[in-house]
C-alpha cells in the first residue's frame, strides 16, 4: 500500500498493542497532528490462520503468520491476560517509577474497557500462596483480567476502527530500513519521512530492529531466553487455583542445577497453538471467554530460563535453533509428547498418544522430545512438573501432554535515554520488540508513556 503524504509529524512502525496506544493517545490529544502507522501483516479483519480454522492439518507456511503477525499483533489472538501490576510483565520500572508505571497500566486499561474489554479482575490469594510455600514454589501475584481471545479481538478491532479514523494506517507493508540522519522510511510501499520515529514492532519484528540497530552502531544488550514446552492436562487438575486467581505464576529453582523454571501463560479449558515466527514453528496457548468454545484442557507454558555469559551474545537465534530441530523431527511440525513416555525414554507415537487419558487439542507429530530438547532444560522441566505435582495432584500423571518447543526470546535491548536510541535523536524504541516489556498490559502502558512524551515536546 502507498502512504498519501510524503511528510508526517509522527511514525510508528508496528501495529500491536504499544504502537496503537501510542497512536490513539496522540491523535486524541492533538488531532491536528499527522500520524502514520506501518505495519507489515494484514489488517485485523484479515488474519486468518488456516490451522485455527481448520482448513489445515498443518502449518501453511504463510507469508504473514496470521498468528503473530497483523494488526493488534500477537496480542489479538492471546488470551488476553492483562496485569494489573509492576510485579512482573516487563523491565519498565528499571527506567520509570513504578508509580508511573502502574499509572499508564490503569490508564490502558481504561482505554480497552472503553473499547469493550471486561472490568472483572482477578486478586491474589495469600492462602494459595502459602500452600506454594510450603512445597518451595514461588507464586507470584498481581491483580489480573482475563479479556479472552475472542473478547480481546472484538475489543481490538473496535479500537483499531477508532485508531484508523485519525491515523493514516498502512498494512502489508514493510519497513526494509530507516535513515537516522534525515528520517526516511523505507518500505514496500515508499519512502517517506517523519520528525519523530517509534520502533513498535513487537516479538515477530524483533531480529529486523535487532538487525538494524547493529548497522547504526547501537549496542545491544540481550536479554534472558525461556525453552521449554506447553503442558496439556484436565482443567480439574489446576480449577483450585484458576478459579480463585485464574493464572498461577509459579517459578521453581531446580535442585539438580539451581536453575529457575518458570510456570506461567495459563490457559484455563483452552486450546494449544501453533506460531510461525520467521519460518520456525513453536506453540502457545488460547483460552475463550465464550462457553463454546472451551475445551476439558487447561494449558501452560514451563519454560527453564537461561542466562549466557561471554562470549555466547545471540540467545535468540539458540533458541530458535532448538526449536527447528523439533521442525526437524517432527517433519516440519512440532512435537507431542506424553509425560509418561517421556520418563521410560520412549518416543509417544499415535497408537500411544491415542491410548492418553488428556486428548490432545492441537493435531501435531507425536515423537520424542529428548532428541531436540537440551539436557539440561528437559531435566529441570521434569523436576519442576514434579514440584508441582505437590500443589497440584495430577500434574505429572502419566497422560500429561509436553508439546514442544516453546520459546519465549526477550528482545535484545537497545541502548537509549528515556526511550530514545543511542545516537538517533527522535527515533525511539518501545515494547517487547525492543525488550522493555514483555506482556500486554506494559507494552500497552509504553506506548501511553511514549505519546505523552512526545506531546510534551
């Protein structure tokens, strides 16, 4: 698509929840002011993933993963939890107090309610908390909402509706550099130039900023990568948590390595996915507010996080390679696989996987995940199924479903003040795309913060 001016005051190049926050706050304050939003997926009208729709048995390899990718970004088809907290979702309060923080969270979180997001939240329970204690689990706590994928995208559509009405919006375009001296953008559609530039671009553009920001000699910090797999069981087996506090964010500190392996993105009664992001294929997970759409499942990611010292400076592209070995075996798939295979060191295979209790939601490979899965990581994913097992009886039964891999790669952090880039004055960085924040209630909240600094000048 071609823009229809040549000049802008303001552009934001990605379309997820931090860059049309930032897009909705300014043209709402100072409607005189032109703005320009580029985003490289398709409109949200327009995602649409074969697999979901079930128009595939199998990834389709599309051009634009309409999963990660599009309009409202990888949030428009999460779940939609939103929290309500500075206790974890992001790095912001290294750069802001947390007061500001928590500030922009409640205002973004207006901002969706007008829109149509839920008001109902979720509060901590000192009493589940406890229980974790005892077993040396450590939850962690904040209020939360659950918006809901199919909620969250009708509140999204809505709000990119109202966005479109005072922002020119580009989709199916593709920022392929950016000159920081003299601000032209150039894409797929154009070149055009702009007095302010906002990097939005969320995971799935993450490589592309990382990429561009080593050409222009900006040094990049990384950041912690998460590996592991989704875990599938009865929804029974978790309902005394998420029925109280609805995701239980657990970490575990494994006694074999002290590594810290992390229990969270719960999906209650939902649904294990599928994402392409760059051409490799991981999974996550869906959970419906609409009743029909609930399945007997509940979902969640159990990641072990690493840390690389020096030399070792690309965790992004390690963890991408685990996953592709996955791709490998599986075909170009991902991996299933039942608990109770996995501790007799035997591959799940269909007469297997058919024989489990817990009946898949996802139609993938059943295989073996110790032959792309490092050591180390399977071994604390074991160990912390096991903690959890003590507060959750029937987290390690046998028919427990592990669908691998899962990644969770924090974006190399650029170096900047305040949000703008080392040696590129008026260009700026905000979200999961730069590594600030990692959920949506703070990359939605970064986006607020990032608008109201440029309207002050």
């Amino acid at each position: 698509m071609k823009s229809r001016r040549s000049k802008y005051d303001v552009a934001i190049i990605g379309g997820g929840i931090s860059g049309l926050m930032a897009a909705y706050r300014l043209a709402e304050k100072k409607p005189s002011m032109q703005i320009l939003l580029i985003e490289k997926g398709s409109s949200i009208e327009s995602r649409r993933c074969p697999m979901i729709a079930k128009d595939a048995g199998a990834c389709a390899h599309c051009k634009h993963c309409a999963v990660m990718e599009g309009m409202a970004g990888a949030g428009a088809f999460s779940d939609g939890k939103y929290v309500i907290s500075t206790e974890y979702g992001g790095w912001l309060t290294e750069f802001l107090p947390r007061e500001t923080v928590l500030e922009y969270i409640e205002l973004a979180d207006s901002t969706l309610v007008g829109f149509g997001a839920t008001e109902e939240r979720y509060f901590p329970d000192d009493e589940l908390k406890k229980l974790c204690l005892k077993h040396d689990l450590h939850m962690q706590q904040a209020a939360l909402k659950h918006l809901g994928t199919d909620s969250n995208y009708e509140t999204m559509k809505k709000m990119i509706a109202a966005v479109a009405g005072r922002v020119e919006i580009l989709t199916q375009t593709e920022v392929t550099d950016v000159d920081k001296g003299t601000h032209t953008l150039y894409t797929s559609g154009g070149e055009m130039i702009a007095d302010t530039i906002i990097y939005a671009v969320g995971r799935s553009g993450s490589r592309a900023f990382s990429g561009w920001c080593k050409k222009n000699g900006i040094q990049m910090t990384s950041n912690q990568v998460d590996i592991g797999v989704r875990v599938e069981l009865p929804a029974i087996v978790w309902d005394h948590f998420s029925n109280k506090i609805y995701e239980p964010k657990i970490w575990y500190r494994s006694k074999q390595y002290g590594d810290v392996t992390r229990m969270f993105c719960f999906n209650e009664r939902g649904s294990v996915v599928m994402e392409n992001t760059g051409g490799v294929l991981t999974v996550n997970g869906h959970s419906y507010k609409g009743k029909d759409k609930k399945t007997e499942n509940s979902n969640f990611a159990l990641l072990s996080t690493i840390h690389f010292t020096q030399p070792f400076k690309d965790p992004i592209e390690y963890a991408r390679y685990v996953a592709s070995l996955a791709n490998l075996i599986s075909g170009g798939s991902v991996l299933v696989q039942r608990l109770g295979d996995l501790e007799a060191g035997r591959r799940s295979n269909p007469v297997r996987l058919k024989q489990a209790t817990t009946r898949p939601t996802l139609c993938v490979v059943p295989g073996d995940l110790s032959l792309c899965m490092p050591k180390r990581q399977l071994d604390n994913i074991l160990e912390t199924l096991h903690a959890l097992e003590t507060v959750a009886p029937g987290t390690a039964n046998h028919d427990t479903l592990l669908y691998g891999i899962e990644c969770k790669y924090y974006s190399a952090r650029p170096a900047a003040v305040d949000f703008e880039l080392e040696g590129c004055k008026g260009i700026y960085a905000i979200g999961d795309g730069a590594g600030f924040t990692r959920s949506l209630s703070h990359a939605a909240a970064h986006g607020l913060y990032m608008a109201d600094k440029i309207l002050k000048g």
